[in-house]
C-alpha cells in the first residue's frame, strides 16, 4: 500500500466532499440515486465540477432513521464504489465490514458519524488501511436524537467529544495527520445549537485537526429562513452556512450541489487568503 499524503495536503483547504446517498430515505435526496447507474452519474459529475471526493453512503442518518442491515448496506454501497475505482471517495458508513470492502476497493476515507463508537472494530480497519478518517459528534441516536438535546456549553462539549475521540483513534493506531474532525450539525442539536456551534466554529478549529462541516441542506437553516417545520433548506441558504464555516476557519464542506460549493468557496477563500 503506498502511503498517504497527511490530510491537508492531500485535500487542500475549502475541498469540496460531494454527498451521494444510496438510500430510499435521505432527508434530501432520498431514492434518487439508488440505481448504481444514477449515482455513478451523479459521482462524476460531482468529480468533474470539482468535488475533491465523494461520499458514498448506504444508510440514512436523518433524525428518526432506521438502521440498515449490513447486507444492505454492502449491497447499496459497493456496486458504487466499484465503478469509482481510481477516483477519491469515501465510504459514509458506521460499520466496519462496509469500510473495509469499500477501502479494499480503493476508497480512502471513511466518514463515520459515531466518531468510531458504532462498530468496535473500525478503528482497527481504518489503521490498517492507512485511511483518512472523519470523526463526528453526535448526541444520542439518529432514531430519538432530536427529542431533547441538552448541553453545558454546546461547543464545549463538542470540543471535549471530539478531543477525547481523537485520542481514542490515536490510540487505535491511526495517525493524527489522517484525521478530519466534525461538529456534526444537526446530530442531536437544537437549531440555536446549530447557530451556536456555527458561530464559534473557530473554538473546534483550534483543536488543530481539519474541520469538515456538513451544513448543506439542513433542517437548521430552513427553520432560520422561517418554516417551523422545514425540513430541506435552500441551496441559497446552504451556500451561506458555507461561507459562514469557511470563514471561521473550516476545512472541508461536505454537500449535495458541489458546483456551486466549490464556486462559493473559491469566493470566500480569496477573501480569506487575500
Ligand atoms: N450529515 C449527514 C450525513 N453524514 N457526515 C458528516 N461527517 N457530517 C455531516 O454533517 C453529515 C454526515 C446528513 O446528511 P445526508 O447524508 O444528506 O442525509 P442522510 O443522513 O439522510 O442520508
């Protein structure tokens, strides 16, 4: 296995991470792309307007979702990242079964939205393959996560959450240069959570780690725009989220348009770097 680039160097900052779910159920997108041949599509056009990887998921982790069976989860996720062999992607998946065969198959990444709780043996297979790895903060349970999330201090909370699962990974073996850290939006937040851990994204950067951030599309930034309940915000709406976490120092933006994310990025980075 020839070894990797560490994460900054490998996805330069404001990279792009296309989202391609391969479910019936997605908050957003749910249905539209479970024939492999409409996901392949929808992969390389993200790939050609720009997205630095994709991220292919078999498993819906919207509020109130239902866990997939692993068979299930295999059977959506690998014919996709069988015919992405050669391109960067990531396998968006808690279980470790599912990472391996996709990292087997030439994926890098895992995107896991337990920050490695949800399957006793991922660490183990992310160390083995050398592969980037995203550890995201959740609160509870996608099925009841959003009954009644409670903080101290949401951000420092968070902050602690992804501390304590960054040394948990290191102790797994898996190299600090390999890992990507998320606040996880929406993942058992209220929406003044979500403006909250937004606004002081810069407190999560300092942990030193790549922040990613998943905003694209979320109930939040409905709900800011004034439908109670709104469930799929605006892509106007996600676009300025964006900008918002990339100017507070976030890394990486996980969305479903990647087009217009990497053209509002490019914007906000020569502000940023100007
Ligand atoms: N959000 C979703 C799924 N995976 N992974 C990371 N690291 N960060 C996120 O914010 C994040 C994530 C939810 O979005 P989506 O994949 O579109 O929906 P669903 O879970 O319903 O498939």
């Amino acid at each position: 296995m020839t070894r990797r680039l560490p994460a900054k160097e490998r996805f330069p900052r404001s990279a792009v991470m296309g989202v391609l779910n391969i479910t019936p159920d997605s908050f957003s997108d749910g249905g539209v792309h479970l024939q492999p041949a409409a996901a392949l599509a929808e992969a390389w056009h993200m790939l050609d307007v720009g997205a630095a990887i994709v991220d292919v998921g078999g498993e819906s982790t919207r509020p109130g979702s239902q866990p997939v069976p692993v068979e299930k989860e295999l059977e959506r996720v690998i014919p996709v990242v069988q015919g992405l062999i050669g391109a960067p992607v990531s396998v968006d998946t808690a279980k470790a079964e599912v990472a391996r065969r996709g990292l087997e198959l030439g994926a890098e990444m895992v995107n896991d939205v337990t920050a490695l709780r949800g399957d006793p043996a991922m660490a183990e297979v992310v160390a083995e393959f050398d592969a980037y790895v995203v550890l995201m903060h959740m609160q509870g349970e996608p099925r009841t996560m959003q009954d009644n999330p409670n903080y101290d201090d949401v951000v420092s909370d968070v902050c602690r959450f992804l501390e304590e699962r960054v040394a948990f990974a290191l102790a797994a073996g898996i190299a600090e240069d390999r890992i990507f850290v998320d606040p996880g939006f929406g993942f058992g937040k209220t929406l003044e959570h979500n403006v909250e851990l937004l606004r002081r994204l810069e407190e999560i950067c300092r942990l030193g780690l790549p922040v990613l951030v998943g905003l694209s599309r979320k109930s939040s930034l409905a709900r800011l725009l004034g439908d109670p309940r709104g469930l799929v915000a605006t892509l106007a709406a996600s676009l300025a989220a964006a900008a918002a976490a990339y100017e507070r120092g976030a890394w990486m933006v996980r969305a479903h348009d990647v087009r217009e994310h990497v053209e509002a990025l490019r914007v906000a980075a020569a502000v940023v770097n100007a």
